[in-house]
C-alpha cells in the first residue's frame, strides 16, 4: 500500500506537520490512519536518512521516530537532527519496542520530548500527539513573544537618548545602546568587555577636575553595587573616552533585577555639556540682572537726593549758620580789650560741634548716593535703624513732619547690603509722608523695627494717610504703576527686587482705622 506524503486538509491554516518514521510498513500504516482526518499533515519515511532529508525540507512540527532501524537508529537521527538550526525545534517522541529505563534515558539524551512503547495504542499516541503538538504551538509562540520583545527593547534602547551600560558582576560592559556609543564616539565592539571603571573613571585619570566625588571612593561604590546590589548616583562627573577625550555627565547604577540575565547591574548616564553650559549662561543673565538691579537702585537714589534737595540744604545750611554766628561772637571777644577766655572756648567749641554736625550729614548723604560695593555684609540691626532715621528726618523736617521710631531692644545683626536696605526704608516712609501732605492730613510716621521670631526682623512703616485704593492694591508692586502724577512707578518695584534678593518678604495692608502699613522682613545675620 503506497501512502501520499500530503494528505487533503479542509481546516484553518497553517496545520501542524507530523512525520512519521518507521522501517516497518505495517507499523506506518497503522500510525497513518491512527492520525488521518484530524487535520494534520502527515508526512512519511521508512529509514532514518530518508526522514533527515525530508525534515530538512518540510521542519515538521513534530516527529514519531522508530529507534530500531537498519543503517541509521532513532537516536542517531534524532541527535543529528537536533545538531542542525534548521530542524532542532521539532519535536521527537520515539517509538520502539524496548520499554526499559536504559532505553528511555537514551532516548531524552538524544533529545526527545517522549516515548510509546509498541504496540500502539491509539489513544495513547493521539493524546501524546496532541499534548506535544500543542506544548510545541506554545513554545513556539512563547519563542515569537519573546523575539517580539527582544525586538521592541532594542528599539526602546536604541532610541533613547541616555546612554545605557549592562555590567557583569566583575563590573564589565557587555551591553551598550546607540547613544552610550554616540557619547562615547565608538562602536559598540569597543566598548563590550572594558571595564565600567578603568575605562571611564580610572584609566586617565580625568586631569582638569570637577568631579563632585573622589576616584578611590567611586571605585569602592561601584565595587558595592557590584557586590552588594547597592545603588549610586552622581549628578557632576566627568568620563573618558576611549580615545582619552573626557566630557562631563550625570550617572546613576543600579543592580539588574536577579534572574538568569547575566546583567549584573545597569549603568544610565547623559552627557551634560548642554547642561553646564545653560548654568553658566544663566549664572551670566542672573549677574547682568544683579548689576543692572544695582544701577537702577543707584539711579534711583540719586533721585531721590534731587527730590530731597530742599531738605539737605536746610539741613546742612543750620550748622552752617550757626558757625558764622559763632566766628562773629569769636572775632568780637578776640577784639576786646578784655577778652573773656572761658566764652571764647565755650564759642570754639560750639563751632566744631556744628562743623560736626554738617559733616555727618554731608557724610551720611555721601554714603547713601555712592554706588555700593556689590555683596552682603554683618551689619548691627540698630546701627542699621539709625541710619535709616537720620537720613529720613532730613526731609521729615522739610516736609514738617514728626517720625516716630518704634525700635526692639537689642536688635541683632542682619546680613545685608545696608544702602539698599535704607533705600528701601527711605523710600517707603517718603511715600508715607508724601501720601499725608497730598491730602493735607496731619500726623505722625510709625519705624516700627520688631523681632518675627527666631530669624527674622520686621520692619513697618505706618502712616495716617488716605490708604491705598482697591484697584490699585492688586498692581502695588507691579513696575511702572504709580498713583503719582510725576511718578515713575518704579520705587515699589525696586523695593520688591531688592528684598527679594535678600530672602526677604515686602507687602502692604490697610490699617484698621486709617492709613496704611508698609512691611518687609530681613535674615538674621
């Protein structure tokens, strides 16, 4: 009887291929009909060299193999059938009429998934057939996930733009992604097998610096996340190349999560030549920002001196009167027949007091005008008051207005730029006498200086005046936004600027009865 080697098959394709090999005819017959009609394709071969050419041809999904046949046996089929990519994923399950363990054990060395015993059983073969059929449909698609997910990871590696390293437990490279190849200006192949460390850290000892770690520490770091499955992270380093350039990045190893990978840990690492360079570049814009913050202060202080003008010339012109008094009496007694010793010391003194008296106001508006060194300084919270006071009577006095100080004792030392500080306190009370005079309301100015805990100083300035309108209250602080007809709605702005960059806060709210309160804090030194 003469079987076809393809049999008619009216289900869904594709169909699992069985082959079936036997040297006994009969033997063939009955496993033909045994798996006919179930939807297979069966092939078939009567020695163990016909069965290799025609899995080399076909790869059936599963093979029924004899093992005792003349020329070649079973296990010699099956063990070369295995040897070779084309048919090693076929399934074996052998056929023979030896049934002893020897046998059996043979049989799985040489690779086979199963063994039915002769004579056959139907049941029994259609079952193992289908049981191994469907584990093989399995493996199979386990094998194509898995290709799938190979696949998708090495594209999810390679589009990404950190650089990746897996490392063996001696520390080694044996993965690299595109980018870790791009920083590093190689190819792959030179950089699997290099040692993570000697490579990147060690072997050039990076020579200009900047690395936020030392060598002998990062070296035993990286030996305890080799080791001890420990983690590290470094923000600013700097790694070589191997071709000894070195740039700088940012670097984080962590261990591979145990399983039969041999990716013992995982290095993620970007180059931050971008990064530092942005740094620097608004490390630059901040100290433009500072030094134009600066100019403007310095401007507009010496506005403010112009707007005072009447004042300090009352001011400094008081002692100064008083001097040419002082000379007159002095030249009258020195004229006398009898001149009065005791009054003409008494005069002379008096004169150095009030020389005294315009120097210091000379001095202290010198102080205020001149451009300040840039940088905070230690200064004595109530040196600091005091200032603040002298210069603010000056135009107190012109305006005909009183300032009452409010002052905590013991005021500690505060860290500051002082000129700015009294800029800002100088500014605030001008407006709070301003704002009282515009409305012809009389009254007194409240320098309330207090402790707000530990760490901090408030500074108030109250006024008695008409207050601050709703609809301006939301802009208060926003530039070129004054209530002033010749203002330039840049003081408050200034003021805001200039607190904030002493870590401070500036802010306003009504008083209960009338007027308004002014407020900024200041550190403790």
């Amino acid at each position: 009887m003469a079987y076809s080697a393809v049999q008619p098959f009216q289900q869904a394709q594709p169909q699992d291929q069985i082959l079936l090999v036997d040297d006994n005819p009969a033997n063939l017959k009955i496993l033909y009909e045994t798996l006919d009609g179930r939807g297979y394709r069966l092939l078939v071969a009567d020695s163990g060299e016909k069965a290799i050419n025609i899995a080399m041809k076909s790869k059936p999904d599963l093979i029924l193999l004899d093992v005792m046949m003349p020329g070649m046996d079973g296990f010699d089929v099956c063990r070369t059938l295995k040897k070779n990519p084309l048919t090693a994923k076929s399934s074996v399950i052998f056929l023979s009429a030896l049934d002893d363990t020897e046998s059996k054990v043979m049989g799985l060395d040489a690779g086979g998934v199963d063994y039915i015993s002769k004579p056959f059983q139907i049941k029994e073969v259609i079952a193992r057939v289908e049981t191994h059929l469907t584990i093989h449909r399995l493996e199979q698609a386990l094998e194509s996930h898995n290709k799938e997910l190979q696949t998708d990871k090495a594209s999810i590696l390679s589009s990404m733009s950190e650089g990746i390293y897996g490392l063996d437990r001696r520390g080694n490279i044996i993965f690299a992604n595109t980018a870790a190849c791009a920083m590093n200006h190689c190819a792959e192949e030179q950089l699997l097998g290099q040692s993570f460390i000697r490579l990147h850290l060690v072997q050039h000892g990076n020579p200009d610096g900047g690395n936020d770690f030392d060598l002998d520490r990062i070296t035993e770091r990286m030996q305890r996340v080799l080791s001890k499955g420990d983690s590290l992270k470094v923000n600013n380093a700097k790694f070589s190349r191997p071709d000894t350039s070195i740039y700088p990045v940012a670097f984080h190893v962590s261990p591979a999560e145990q399983g039969t990978s041999s990716t013992h840990a995982v290095v993620v690492f970007h180059d931050i030549t971008d990064e530092l360079a942005q740094e620097e570049e608004l490390r630059k814009a901040r100290k433009s920002i500072e030094n134009q913050r600066s100019q403007l202060a310095h401007v507009s202080r010496l506005t403010m001196m112009g707007e005072m003008a009447a004042g300090i010339a009352h001011e400094v012109n008081q002692p100064l009167t008083a001097v040419v008094n002082y000379v007159r009496l002095a030249n009258r007694l020195m004229k006398s027949e009898n001149t009065d010793r005791d009054m003409l010391q008494s005069t002379l003194v008096k004169i150095e007091a009030q020389c005294l008296r315009a120097s210091q106001v000379i001095q202290h508006i010198r102080d205020f005008v001149k451009k300040p060194m840039q940088g905070k300084e230690s200064v004595a919270g109530g040196k600091l008051v005091r200032d603040i006071l002298d210069l603010a009577n000056i135009e107190a006095n012109e305006l005909g207005m009183v300032i009452e100080s409010q002052v905590a004792d013991n005021l500690p030392d505060l860290y500051v730029e002082p000129i700015q500080v009294q800029q800002v306190a100088l500014n605030l009370i001008r407006n709070a006498m301003e704002a009282m005079k515009f409305a012809n309301m009389a009254g007194t100015v409240v320098l309330n200086v207090q402790h707000e805990g530990q760490n901090v100083i408030r500074f108030e300035i109250i006024d008695q005046g008409p207050g601050v309108d709703e609809e301006v209250r939301q802009n208060l602080f926003s530039p070129f936004n004054s209530t002033k007809a010749s203002g330039m709605g840049i003081g408050l702005t200034l003021c805001q600027s200039i607190i904030h960059s002493h870590g401070g806060e500036i802010g306003y709210y009504p008083n209960s009865g009338k007027g308004s309160t002014f407020f900024f804090t200041l550190p403790v030194a």
